[in-house]
C-alpha cells in the first residue's frame, strides 16, 4: 500500500511540474499564431484591394478600432478605408511585435510597423506606426477586437 501511495504522489508532482511547461508551450503557440497573423495582415497592404479580403477574415464582427490620425471605425468601415485607399503600396513590414496573454483566449500584440509607397499626387512617403491590437479566441478562431495606431513622431 505504501508503495502505491509514493507511485500515485510522485505522478501527481510530476504532473504539476509539467504543467507550467506544457502551458508554456501553449502561450508559445498562440504568440506565434498571432505574430503570423499580424504579419499577414500587413503584407495584405500590398494587394489591390490594401488587403481588405485578408483583413475581414481577421476581424470580428464586434470589431472597433482606432487609426492613427483618431479615427473610430467599426469592421466595415475599415475595410471601406482600406478599399477606397488611394495610396500605392511598394513596402508593408512589421518591425517589432510583442505579445501579452490575459488567461488563455485573450491577447494584445503591441508593435511597431513600417509602410512606403507613392500617395494618390506620386509623391513618396515612408511612415511608421505604433499600434496595438486585442485579439480573442472565439469558437477557436483568433480575432481581432479592438485596435489603435498612432504615428509616431
């Protein structure tokens, strides 16, 4: 009987020791996932449409965000922005990203991101942002709920 009990309390503390890795694991997963997600989002920029057919698969419907001129706009107000766009895109990246988990289907990624191109007069711009974005996991699809930019100086 003493045998069993030391088997079953040294698979239970055990247990508990992996459990922090495994969510480790986890969050490294998610993080990476959004990551990619935020990357595409910005290399959609370059498409005809300024990536609005990547961008509506990636908010959710409640969606509201601001931009970096201070802007609200929900999901399809956004994507008419970025359809009705009149800039030429030549270079879309994202600079840094950090990730912030809140439990296990919530997360920010904060991040800086660069964009150049030609605006609708031919003239050359280069601009950078900082931005912040909320996403959920919602019947296991991420998406983004919230956003807000901010040009920076």
């Amino acid at each position: 009987m003493k045998s069993i009990t030391s088997r079953i309390l040294a698979i239970a503390a055990l247990s508990l020791c992996a459990a922090p890795f495994v969510r480790a694991q986890a969050a490294s997963g998610v993080e990476t996932k959004l990551k990619a997600m935020e990357d595409s989002w910005a290399a959609a920029q370059l498409q005809k449409d300024h990536g609005a057919s990547v961008v509506d698969g990636l908010l959710s419907a409640d969606y509201f965000g601001v931009d970096s001129k201070g802007k609200i706009r929900n999901k399809a107000e956004t994507l008419e922005h970025m359809r009705s766009d009149t800039d030429t895109y030549t270079y879309t990246k994202n600079d840094s990203m950090d990730v912030h988990l809140y439990g296990s289907n919530v997360a920010t990624v904060c991040g800086t991101s660069t964009e150049k191109g030609k605006d609708k007069d031919g003239k050359e711009f280069s601009r950078s942002y900082g931005w912040a974005d909320t996403w959920m996991e919602r019947n296991g699809q991420w998406q983004c709920i919230a956003e807000g930019a901010s040009a920076k100086q």
